[in-house]
C-alpha cells in the first residue's frame, strides 16, 4: 500500500514539475523579468497547439537541467498580453534575457528545443527592436488602448444583450463619451506642454525695443494721417478756388 501510495505521489509530482509556468497579464513583467525564459503563446482551439502540448511539457521538464524556465500564456484568457507580443500565429514561441526578446522560428521537435538552448541557438536570432518589445513604451500605450477597446465591447454587450437599452441609446452614449475623452486629453496635452515647455517671457529689454518699434510705428501713422489730411485740405481749397473762379 505503501510503495502504491509513493508512487502515486510521485506520478502527481512529475506531472506537476512538467507543467509550463503559467504566464498571464498580471505577472508576467515580474517573472519575465528575471532569468532566462522560453514561452509558449498558445490557444485551446488551436490543432498545432494542442499537437505541441506534449512536447512542450517534455521541454518544460528539462528546465532545471538547462537552467532556464518554460512557461505558457493562453491568448484566449490574455488578449491583450498577446497584443504586447505581437502574436500573429499560434504556436509563437519566444526566448526572453536581459530584457531582449526573440521569437523561436526552429524545429518544434524536443532536440531542437534543447539544442536552441544548450547551444546558445538564440544568439543568432536578431532580438525585437526596442520599441516594438513588449515593454517599450509605445506598445504599452497601445495595449491600453486595445484593453480600453475590450472594455468597451464588455460594456456594450452588457448593456444591450443584459439590460435590453437600444442600439442606437448605448452606441449615442459611447459617441458623447468617447468626444469628451477625446477633449479633456486635448486639454490635458496642452497643459502639459505648457508646464513642459513653457513660452519665453520676453526680456525688459526685448519689452523696450517693442515700445520703441510701436512709438516709431505710432509717428509714422500720424504722419500718414496728416499728408492725407492736408492733401485732402488743399484739394478742397482748389475745389473752392476753380468753382469762385466758375461763379465769377
């Protein structure tokens, strides 16, 4: 009963050290940070992801033997984990260090996984530039972009499948939402901008030649006015001179 008992355990064991790490969108900048990492982005629907399972768990069991760790992120559960990454095609492996990430386009066979690590394969593979990797900050700024989209969709659902609101009522709502986002951002950048770069006070010196250049500017207009003005005058006294003249 014993020896039964012991083998059970260790049955239970194997199988659990074979599993892949669960990767999600809540932990994975804190483990991926650290060591070296080969995941699996994978789908339950998926034939090849299901074809690849057993492999990936033999793989994930020579972790500790090759000194790195094997986890798996499920796209379904992670949509926008799998827009930080780019994933375009399942299954999409990458190999992760030192911050750099690169996509494992290889064999998907056990030998070749091994050998990608045991002999270094990854270094020939050209990392993710930097600000197309998943934690650059341009493709944060999209992924809470696409979150907000997500967001958006559940909201839409619930308000029309759940509480029954017209179409047009929850689509008019989303219009008047998104246009208000849309202004205090406006407002926001503006204001940031300012406070970034803020406008060049002019000098005192700089607010004296302005004086000047309006005084000059102010003499010129006034003599202007009064070249226009005699000119007027002393055509109105020819006027008056020619029509005395007419009359005698």
């Amino acid at each position: 009963m014993q020896i039964l008992t012991i083998f059970a355990f260790l049955t239970v064991l194997t199988f659990c050290t074979c599993k892949p790490i669960e990767v999600n969108e809540q932990n994975w900048e804190s483990l991926l940070g650290t060591d070296e990492w080969m995941v699996e982005f994978f789908a339950p629907w998926c034939p090849a992801c299901n074809r690849f399972e057993s492999t990936w768990n033999e793989f994930s069991l020579k972790s500790k033997e090759l000194n790195i760790k094997v986890g798996a992120a499920d796209v379904n559960a992670n949509p926008v984990l799998s827009g930080l990454f780019s994933v375009t095609s399942l299954p999409t492996i990458y190999h992760i260090k030192n911050g750099q990430y690169r996509i494992y386009n290889s064999a998907r066979d056990l030998d070749s996984l091994v050998d990608f690590i045991k002999n270094e394969g990854w270094k020939n593979v050209e990392p993710s530039s930097s600000w197309l990797s998943p934690n650059s900050f341009l493709i944060k700024g999209l992924s809470l972009l696409f979150k907000l989209t997500i967001y958006f969709k559940d909201l839409y659902t619930l308000l029309t499948e759940t509480y029954g609101y017209p179409v047009w009522v929850v689509l008019t709502l989303f219009v008047i939402v998104t246009i208000s986002l849309g202004l205090l951002l406006g407002v926001f950048f503006i204001i940031l901008i300012d406070f970034i770069c803020p406008p060049k006070r002019p000098t005192p010196e700089e607010i004296k030649e302005i004086n000047e250049d309006d005084v000059v500017y102010d003499d010129k207009e006034n003599e202007k006015t009064q070249e226009a003005t005699s000119t007027k005058d002393d055509k109105n006294k020819t006027a008056i001179k020619r029509k005395a003249k007419k009359d005698n």
